[in-house]
C-alpha cells in the first residue's frame, strides 16, 4: 500500500517535533492498535501474532481505513513480544498467557491469567533463587518448544522488515521496537499481585535486594529486544506502582529508583522511550521531572488526569492520552471529538502533546476515527 | 490486660505480627471470639477509611484484608466450640464474567465483603452465565457482583443479567458491576443496579442495600 501524503509534515517529523516539545503542524494521533483489524478484516487473531506478513498487510489496510495516524505497529511485533525467552510480562515462557489458536479459538484475543493466590508462578524463595541461579531459571522452555524457538529469528527477519517499511516507506514511527520490565512490575506479575501486595510489606529488604540485582540485566535485554527488530522506539511500561496500587512510601523505595534508571539509560544510548504507564498516576507526575528533559513521551490512560500532567510536565516531557478505551466501543463519534477539542483546548499550547488512546479490540471504527479526524482538523497549529 | 484499642490500632497500622500476637492474647485472656472478630473489622473498617481518604492504598486494604483472614483462622478452633455460627449480612454471588480472566479487584472485593461478614460464594474468573443462574438459585442469592476489565466483559454482563431476568431472578437481587472501567455507561448497558472502581465502596454499597431492604 501506499503512503498518505496530505500534510505538511510527515508523522516521524511530526512525532519528532512534539517529543522536542515544540509545535509541530498539527497535534499528533495515535490510535493504540493491536488486534482490531481482526474485527474488521479477514485476518484471525493468530494470524496477527503469528504471521508476520498477514499481521503487517492487515495494519496497512486498517492504517488506510482510517485515513492514516502517526504511530503504527509492524505486524510480527506480537509474536516477538510473547516468545520472548527473557523475563518480561508478556512472555509465555514465564506466564499463563493465552494466546489465539493456542490455548484459545483463532479469532479469540490473548489474555493473561493472573497468578493464583496459592499457587503462583513464582513462590517467595524464587526471589533468593533468582540472586543464585538467574532469573532464565523460572522460564518454562517447554511451554513454547523447539518450533517457536526456530520460528523467532525468522519472524524477528520479518519485524525488522516491518518496522522498516513503516518508517521510511510510510514515513511513520512504529510502537514498541523493544520493550522491558520493571523490577516491580515483573515481580508484581510474577507474584500475581496480591501476593506480591503482601511480600511489599512483608519482605521489602528482599524485593530492593533482587531489584539492585536485576536492573541491568533488564536494560540489556531490552536492548537485545530492540536490536532484533531493528527499530528504535522503546516501550517501558508499569501500571501496578501508581497510586491505584501503592503508597508514595513503596513507589519511591521499591519502584521509582529503577524506573528512573532504565529509562535515563535508553535516553542516553539514544533510543526514543515511551513511557506506557496505565491506571492512576497523578499524585506522583512531578517526579518525572527528574527524567531527561524532551526526550520521552509519556502515555496515560483516563485515570491520570492529563491537564494535571501538562501543568506540571508541560515544559519537559511529551504528553500522550486519555481517552477512555471503553468509549471507543460504547461512545459516539460526538463524544470522542468533544473529549478530543478539550484535550486539545488544554494541552496543545506549546507542543508536546499528543492524543490517544489504547483501542479495544472490538472498537467501532467511527469511533477510532473522530479522534484521528478532530486532530487532524481541530488540531491544526496556527503560528 | 490487653485492650481492645490496641488491636483495633495494630490492624489499622497494618502491623500484621503484632495483630495476630494480640488476637491469640486476647483469646487466651477470655475474650469472646465474636467480639475480637468485632475489633478486626472495625480495624478493617478503619483502613477502608483511610483508603477513601486516598491516606491509604491498595497494598494497605491487602494487608488488612489478609491480617482479617488469617486472625480469622486463629479464631476458628475457638469459634467451633460454640453451638451457633454468626448470621451472614447477607448472600452474594461474584465473578469475574465470561471472556476476562481479570481478578485483581474481583479478590479483593471478596476478601472486604467476607471481613463486613456477607456470605460470599466466588465463582472465580470466565464465569459463563449458566454458573452465575445456578448459584444464584442454589444460595438464593441478594446479590450479584460482576467483575470485568475488558469490552467484551461489557457483552457477558449484559448477557447474564438478559439470562437472569429469563429465569425470573432478576427482581429477586441486586446487581453490581466492578472494574477499573466500569461506569454510568457500563452499568446501564449491563442492566445493573450500580458500579464501582474501588472495593471498599463496592462493599458499601452492597451494605446500604441490604440494610434498606
């Protein structure tokens, strides 16, 4: 397919310019797609984890659908996200995920089972374990098998591909090249949460012990991650250190430290890191200031109050949100461009802000595309 | 002479060992059991208190709920000898609906409504609506409690209300729906009688509900 060229500036100028906290010559879109071409497209949701070229011609024809928006997705990414060997969330070499045609139908979307409160995946005494053994000793290599281990580098061949295509053939960045974990949200996963709500009390020493341990480790494999699909945007992410889960006490002894340090690391060796932090974050945005200044943008979804985060990052970090994911699914086209012009009214001054959303998978795409028109008109920079 | 202060105030510092050595002290000095499950949930109380007041956080309303659970079963042995069980406030089905397997909140809803002494039956997460129907006729249940994260939890809600108005349960309970998500939309698309993002407030209103019928 080809290129949308109907605009001053092409989308990675776009993106570029508002993560520099300028004006660029519009406020910038970015639907969060993951499998909802599966509802509109003949594509099942295997096919989008596990065939690379199906997965990438189903974001270009749903990319065009829409009349194009300025971040996209390679199609494979997925596949390289949960068949990865290296401790992270989404790996099903760690964790119950179920994934389509595998443990679910084809047209079925993956899910992750949290762990059980007696039965974790990972028990108290891994955390010692993980000091004397490494952490690869939790993976469970069987769980994927020889088949996917062939298969990674092939479709990893792919992703690179992708992600090339979109960004010098569309002219448009792509999501998620690579992605890491957080100590904390690792082990909160890991754990499952509520077990893990109890070792934060129980056995803090502990936690910040395997954390000094693993941080570096996990900034390498990120970079591992991102060396194999070629691309240079960074994904790293948390949703269970906000303030919908822990005191201000916890984030900064148990969370904020390494947060802080992997992300200042990816800044300094050049990668362009978004920073994907879900549920509620406002009490503790002023933090993030300790963060390289128009380097980083920052998604958030409806529970951080977003022109809180511009009255106090406004001048730092590139904002990126709220809308609620539900309304794409349950709202109307009116409601979306309403949320979007005050998103817009509130936080465009300037630059460093662009609006979106995660999209459900079974959004409607009138919805999706109130959003990406009113930016695309409403948003509009007038010098 | 240990004071009922004291473990009120253990609980609502979150001061786990301290609470369970002042709950065996307790027993050992001869209080009632019911009366020190009195003191743990006015501790618990407190904390969903403080939660509201945004002092406190998730992590906080887990550990209450646990110091609850496990001084509960301290006093159990001791519960066991008297002839007649305390009555439950009320009956309530929960679970996380057909399609999501979400269940951090589900959990700790369940944990908050057992320590405000409800009768919770937990179907657990992906409930289809048949299992949610035939609990609800087996415990003659006041009220249902659906979780749910994703859209598609939003279908199976709604489905599962469609499903108990059919077998003519519907006026018989109260709905609730729970998730980060859920809200005045929600809730009305799912044929429910109220929402809620937050556990403690979820228990509370249940409790209203209950003390007005």
């Amino acid at each position: 397919m080809e290129p949308i060229k109907e605009e001053p500036m092409t989308s990675v100028e776009r993106v570029m310019t508002a993560i520099a906290l300028k004006e660029p010559d519009r406020v910038p879109v970015w639907p969060l797609i993951d499998y909802l071409p599966v509802s509109y497209y003949d594509v099942t949701a295997q096919e989008m984890v596990e065939d690379p070229d199906k997965a990438q011609e189903a974001y270009e024809w749903i990319y065009h659908k829409l009349g194009g928006y300025d971040i996209a997705m390679a199609g494979g990414g997925m596949y390289m996200m949960h068949v990865n060997p290296f401790p992270d969330i989404f790996s099903m070499y760690y964790l119950d995920w179920r994934l389509p045609g595998r443990m679910l139908g084809q047209k079925e979307f993956p899910q992750l089972v949290e762990q059980s409160l007696d039965d974790p995946f990972m028990k108290v005494s891994d955390y010692d374990k993980i000091i004397d053994e490494g952490f690869l000793r939790l993976a469970n290599f069987k769980r994927a098998g020889i088949k996917d281990m062939t298969k990674l580098s092939k479709i990893g061949a792919k992703v690179a591909e992708n992600t090339e295509r979109w960004w010098n053939h569309f002219q448009v960045p792509t999501f998620s090249d690579g992605g890491t974990a957080i100590p904390f949200e690792l082990f909160s996963v890991f754990r499952g949460s509520t077990n893990f709500m109890k070792d934060i009390y129980r056995i803090p020493e502990k936690i910040i012990e395997v954390s000094d341990f693993l941080v570096d480790n996990l900034i390498l494999m990120g970079e591992y991650g991102i060396s194999m699909s070629g691309g240079k945007t960074l994904i790293v992410g948390a949703s269970r250190a906000s303030s919908d889960f822990i005191s201000i006490k916890h984030f900064e002894e148990l969370f904020w430290p390494y947060f802080k340090k992997m992300v200042t690391k990816y800044v300094k060796d050049g990668y362009i890191v978004q920073m994907h932090m879900d549920t509620d974050w406002t009490d503790r945005l002023h933090y993030f200031k300790e963060l390289p200044k128009g380097k980083l943008y920052l998604h958030m979804d409806e529970r951080t109050d977003i022109f809180k985060a511009k009255e106090i990052l406004g001048d730092h970090i590139c904002i990126q949100g709220n809308l609620k994911p539900s309304l794409f699914k349950l709202g109307t086209p009116t409601m979306i461009e309403k949320q979007v012009k005050e998103i817009i009214d509130k936080c465009a001054e300037g630059g460093g802000l662009f609006v979106g959303a995660e999209i459900p998978d079974d959004a409607k795409l009138e919805n999706v595309k109130a959003m990406i028109d009113t930016c695309k008109t409403y948003g509009v920079y007038r010098k | 002479m240990v004071t009922k202060e004291e473990l009120i105030q253990a609980v609502e510092e979150i001061e786990e060992e301290k609470s369970y050595s002042l709950v065996k002290a307790l027993l050992d000095e001869g209080t009632n059991p019911k009366e020190i499950i009195d003191m743990l949930r006015k501790g618990v109380e407190t904390v969903g208190e403080r939660f509201n007041k945004k002092e406190y956080f998730l992590t906080e309303l887990v550990m209450a709920g646990e110091i609850f659970q496990q001084s509960a079963k301290i006093l159990e042995t001791a519960m066991k000898d008297e002839a007649e069980t305390s009555e439950s406030l009320g009956v309530v089905v929960v679970g996380t609906v057909k399609g999501d397997v979400h269940d951090i909140g589900k959990n700790i809803f369940v944990t908050l409504l057992q320590a405000a002494g409800f009768e919770v039956h937990d179907l657990g997460v992906d409930i289809a609506v048949e299992k949610f129907i035939s609990k609800v006729k087996e415990t003659k249940a006041d009220i249902v409690a659906y979780s749910g994260l994703l859209t598609v939890a939003l279908e199976s809600m709604k489905e599962t209300t469609e499903a108990l108005k059919s077998a003519g349960l519907r006026e018989k309970v109260k709905i609730i729906i729970g998730g980060l998500p859920v809200d005045e939309m929600w809730m009305k698309e799912a044929g429910a009688d109220a929402y809620t993002d937050n556990a403690f407030k979820g228990v509370k209103i249940i409790t209203n509900w209950l003390r007005k019928g």
